[in-house]
C-alpha cells in the first residue's frame, strides 16, 4: 500500500518529473532514486509507474531484474566481492569465503551493525591484480583475507 | 625558488592503479615536495597497462619519462631523498618507460595514447593527433567513411568479430530520420578491462570514434551502455563529453560541418547478459534486459526500432586511427582474415599481468611467457581461459596458437574480447566447469529453456560427478548431452557459449572429472 507521507516522496516525484521526454528513461529514473534513497522503496515504484504511464508490475519486473537495483535499504557501504575466474585463479574464493564469515552474512545480506553490506561482483575489471573488491566506489586489489581485515577496520572508523 | 624547474611527475588515475595505492602515492608526491621546496608539477595519467609496476611514477628527465615502480606513498620520501626527480638511480627504478620490453615491443593503435595524456585535457588529446580522423571522415561522403571501415578488415572486438564496415553499411542504406551509434561499454566478462582502461585514459578516443560512426552512416544520436561496475570510467566519460560538447566536436554542428551528433552515458545495473547487443538495446529502452529474436537485425531495427550501430568500445576506438592513417595502414597489421591489433589483456595468475596491444598473429605463449613472465605464484600454467567466462580453457599444448579468429576457431576456442585468464597446476578444471554452469544460471536473462533450466542442472549434474559414484560415467554422457543442448538450442551466446569452458575442460582436463574428491 501506497504512504503518501513518506518524505522523500517529492524527491521521487522530481526525480520522474525531470526525466520527462527522455527516452528510455527508466533505468536512469531508477539510478536516481537508488543514489537519493540508497535503496527503490515499494511506494516510489508506484510513482515511477504513474509518472511513465506504466503498471507497477513493468516497474518492479525491470527492478527485480537488474542485480544491482536494490529493494531494501542497504548497510551504510556496499562491499562487493569478485567471484570471476580472474579473481578465482588467485585464491578469491578464500577472500569471498572468509568475507562472508568476517561479516557474518551471505552474499546480499548485511553486517549485524549495519556498517556492510556484502554483494558478489562477476568482474570488477582489476583482473590483473585480484582478488578483487569494491568498496562503495572505491576498487581495491590483492586482496588477501588480511587485507580484507584492515579494509573492514578502515571503512567501519570512516562511518 | 630561484633557478629550480619544474619538473614534471606522471601518476596513473586508472582504477587498477587506484586499486593498488596510487591516489595515496600521488599526494605524498605532492605534499613531501611541497615540504622539501621543490617544485613538482603531477599529472594524473591512464594507465601504460603495466599492472603489476603499479603505481607507476614516471618522471620527466630531459625530455624522457623515466620510471620507478611500484612506489607505495611511503617511499615517496626516500626517493625523493634519493634524486627520483633527476632520475636518479634506486631499487624501484626501472629506467625510460618507453623503452622497458613491455612497452616497446607492442604495436600500440588504439592505446596510443593511454598512460600518455591526461584523459580529460582536451589539448593534449589534440596535440597527440587527436581528431584527425573525424577531420578526415568529414571531408568524405558517409559511404566512403564506411569503405574505408569495410576495407581497414576491422572486425567486431566485442568478441563476435563481425566485419565492422558491413554493418555500417547496412546502417548507412536504411533510409530513415532517426539513426543510432550505442556503443556496448558493458564489458562483463572475466579477465577483461580494456574497455576499462581506455575509456578512463583516453575518453576522447571513445567520442571521436563514435562522432565518426555517427557521421558517417547518418546518425545523430549516441549512446555509451556503460556498466556500473565502472564509476571511474563514468566520471572520465561524463567529463570528456561535456567538453567536447563546450568545444564543438559534439552537438548541433560538429567542428562546422552542419552534421549533428549528440552524445550521452546510460549506465546499466548489473546484469552481464547486456553485453548481449540486443539485450543492451532492451536495457536502454528500459525493459528488462532480455534478449531479442533475430531477424530483425539492430542494423535495421535497433534501438527504438531505427537503424542502430551497435559496436564495442574497443571497435569505435579503433576507427580515429582508421581514419586519420588509411585502411592500408590499419591492415597492414595482422594476419589473415584478423587485420589490425588487438589489445590483449594477461590477467589471473600471471607474473606481468596487464594490458598488450599487438597485431593478431601473437601466440598464447609469447604472451604468457615473454610479456607475462609466467604465473604470479611461480607454479606452472596449467590452462588460460581466453575470451571471458564463455571462452574455452585452452591447455599448454596449444598454447603456440596464435591470436587469429579462425585459429582459435580451429581448436574450439574463441578470441573474443581479447582477456586470457591463467591458472596455474592448482585449478580444479571440475569445479571451474561447475562455476560456467553456475555463473550462466546466475546471469541468464531466462527468455530461453536451454539457457535457464539447462545452466542449473549443468550445476547439478557437475556436483554429481565431483561426488562420484558409480554413476559418474552416465553423468559424463548426461553433461555431454545437456551442453550440445544448451549449445544449439541458446537464443544468444550467453546458453549457447557457456558449453564452451565446460566441454575443454572436459577434454582437455578428464582428469579433474574422474578424480575422488
């Protein structure tokens, strides 16, 4: 059901309302709101429907297909792992493995403290110095379980 | 201060040198020559492609650009101590960058530039022959621009290696208002970044070549489908674009000529299956990206239903070359029917891991040896996967293959992108035929059968012949099976291609699949 007193409604509204007459413009709608909201909460996809003239299915069929357009508010950084062979040829499955122990969830779920959440990545485009991770927009190389350790400490003083 | 000069330091802003310290290596440039009163002046520059000398210092001595590598920020100030500005003698100095092996025994065309220029000045774009080729293409009628394309022998760098001029042709004889350029700037696959790394080195490469499609075949309008992996690369875009706009190369009247060509970034959202041309023009419609029947081509019905080019970056990179230096000069290089160069990228367990330009005809193992210097781990190279997660694992027996399309078609390989991921003799070629299987039933847009139920019990069937049993030769067969259905039965390469890695390793490697584990 729709809140209509959701605060950040207005901010949807412009969102939509400065994309008229751009074609294709659901992606970079999304994008948007995502970067506003860190996350594309249920009540804006009924906005987005009503602003391009599309049912809220088509909307949330485009959400749900994408990997990184996020329904749920996420930790307060986004670390992702890469999985891709690159990163595989030099032990990343220890990095992913000891990743999901470290911040005790799987991929797509966050920290117990809510400083992380943790998503796969298939290629972050280091593949010359994996494994590979990405934390928000910030890409790190060589990174060895330890490596991750004092990457975890870093981000957690940043807040 | 009186009498001294300034001398000029190059860091790279690349993300792969980013990734290993060279933002931080960059200040500590800055701040420690500042405290010891010389006068320094630093450019941020792309990449040269030497990953593992990241992050690369050079300095300009004379007229040369003198290296040292990898300065991590806290040995600036010892080599600074040491006279890294004169270019000075140290441990990490690896003398002048131009002449090291690596980078003078590549054919650099289309990277000329990067790890050269400051990727978003302009001047120094036009200083190093920037634009020539859009000059040249605009004192040509579109058909000729497109011959010229056609006779060059550029094929498709995305991986298909379609001949580039052939589809611009069928672009340029449709007879519409409304024509697109979309540049595929989705580079998913495993083991590939040059897309990356010239997009953040040298955007304006990118936007003279996509001005110079658009002129040619009658297009207005451009698209760059970038994926969100890449924020830096985003940033180097977004930039070069608003001053190309500023400056007059894009617009209303591109450098004068009457001609129009607009030009904007969209960035994807995470799916690899958009690195599919049709499921890209989907995204940028705004659908879920699933993938097209064809016929109808994108030539003719593309995005929005109008004629659309749709080429890879490294393809649209290639033509301010094409064009400013000929045909000839571009098919002069190369073999066979794969004329020109090809950026190689040498990544996973490799020793000098990073990014080649040479003309097709290299082979694998002057690659991995001569330039990768082996693995990184010191163990030897059991396997390269070439070509992204769907190319096939090619053993040390082939490795005097040289990079040629029919080649590598010859012994069930692909080139594709160009990307060739090593392992060393500690792979598992069982579990990375089950990761195939796994990563194509995580990436697959779900439009087809093979593509969506078959990857997932590719997975299935790959854990049972890890398990063992008695079973394991029937689930061999079974495998077999299901990959020759996925092969033939895919609407796109993403089901049709993932048999690729799983049916090699089984040749190549029937070890790993009969082993107890």
């Amino acid at each position: 059901m729709a809140e209509i007193d959701q605060p950040w409604l207005p901010a949807v509204d412009g969102i939509v309302a400065s994309h008229a007459g751009v074609p294709g413009s659901l992606l970079p709608i999304l994008h948007s709101v995502q970067k506003k909201l860190g996350y594309i909460p249920a009540e804006a996809v009924e906005r987005i429907a009503d602003g391009l003239n599309l049912s809220r299915a088509e909307v949330h069929g485009v959400i749900s297909f994408y990997h990184y357009f996020r329904q749920h508010a996420p930790g307060r950084h986004v670390v992702q792992v890469c999985r891709a062979e690159a990163c595989q040829s030099v032990q990343g499955e220890a990095t992913e493995a000891h990743a999901r122990k470290c911040l005790g969830t799987d991929f797509h779920g966050t920290s117990s403290d809510g400083s992380f959440t943790l998503e796969a990545a298939y290629c972050l485009g280091n593949c010359a110095a994996g494994p590979s991770v990405m934390i928000d927009d910030r890409l790190y190389g060589r990174v060895t379980p330890a490596r991750f350790d004092e990457l975890m400490a870093e981000w957690r003083a940043r807040k | 201060m009186a009498g001294t000069q300034v001398t000029r330091v190059y860091v790279s802003r690349d993300a792969a040198a980013q990734a290993l310290g060279a933002d931080e290596t960059a200040a500590a440039i800055v701040e420690l020559a500042r405290s010891k009163g010389l006068d320094v002046e630093l450019v941020r520059v792309g990449s040269r492609g030497m990953v593992w000398l990241e992050p690369l210092v050079e300095v300009e001595v004379a007229g040369k650009r003198v290296g040292y590598g990898p300065v991590m920020a806290s040995q600036v100030n010892a080599l600074l101590d040491a006279g890294m500005l004169q270019g000075a003698a140290h441990a990490l100095h690896l003398g002048v960058v131009e002449e090291l092996p690596y980078v003078a025994r590549q054919e650099r065309l289309t990277f000329s530039r990067v790890g050269v220029i400051d990727p978003v000045d302009l001047d120094q774009y036009l200083a190093h022959d920037g634009y020539k080729g859009l000059q040249r293409a605009l004192g040509m009628s579109g058909a000729q621009a497109v011959q010229e394309v056609t006779d060059s022998g550029l094929r498709g760098r995305g991986g298909a290696a379609f001949p580039t001029g052939i589809k611009w042709k069928t672009v340029l004889d449709q007879q519409v208002e409304q024509k697109f350029v979309v540049c595929n700037a989705d580079e998913g696959d495993s083991g590939t970044f040059s897309d990356r790394m010239l997009m953040e080195g040298d955007p304006f490469c990118l936007i003279e070549g996509m001005t110079i499609a658009g002129v040619a075949v009658g297009a207005t309008q451009g698209y760059i489908y970038l994926r969100i992996e890449y924020p830096h690369a985003e940033i180097a875009l977004r930039a070069a674009i608003a001053t190309a706009k500023t400056r007059g190369y894009l617009g209303r009247d591109v450098l004068g000529s009457g001609k129009t060509f607009e030009l904007d970034v969209r960035m994807g959202a995470g799916a690899y299956i958009c690195g599919e041309e049709t499921s890209l023009l989907e995204s940028l419609e705004g659908k879920r990206a699933e993938v097209r029947f064809r016929p109808p081509l994108p030539a003719i019905k593309g995005l929005f239903g109008k004629p659309t080019v749709i080429n890879n970056v490294i393809s649209l990179a290639s033509l301010p070359i094409i064009l400013e230096r000929g045909a000839t000069f571009y098919k002069d290089y190369g073999m066979g029917r794969s004329r020109g160069t090809l950026p190689i990228q040498l990544a996973g367990n490799i020793k000098r891991g990073g990014l080649v330009e040479k003309a097709f005809g290299v082979t694998l193992r002057e690659l991995l040896y001569d330039f990768g210097g082996g693995s990184a781990s010191g163990r030897p190279i059991r396997t390269v996967q070439v070509g992204g997660p769907l190319g096939a694992y090619i053993p040390e027996s082939q490795f005097d293959t040289p990079l040629d399309y029919e080649a590598f078609t010859a012994i069930g390989a692909l080139v594709g992108h160009g990307g060739i991921v090593a392992f060393d003799d500690t792979v598992d070629m069982a579990r990375m035929a089950r990761y195939a299987m796994e990563f194509c039933a995580v990436e697959s847009c779900g439009k087809c059968t093979p593509c969506r139920i078959g990857s997932t019990r590719g997975v299935e069937v790959l854990d049972r012949i890890m398990a063992g049993g008695p079973q394991r030769a029937a689930n061999i067969t079974l495998l077999e099976d299901l990959c020759d259905t996925m092969q033939y039965g895919s609407l796109c390469g993403l089901g049709g291609m993932t048999p690729f890695p799983v049916i090699s390793a089984l040749k190549h490697f029937p070890e790993d699949f009969s082993r107890d584990r």
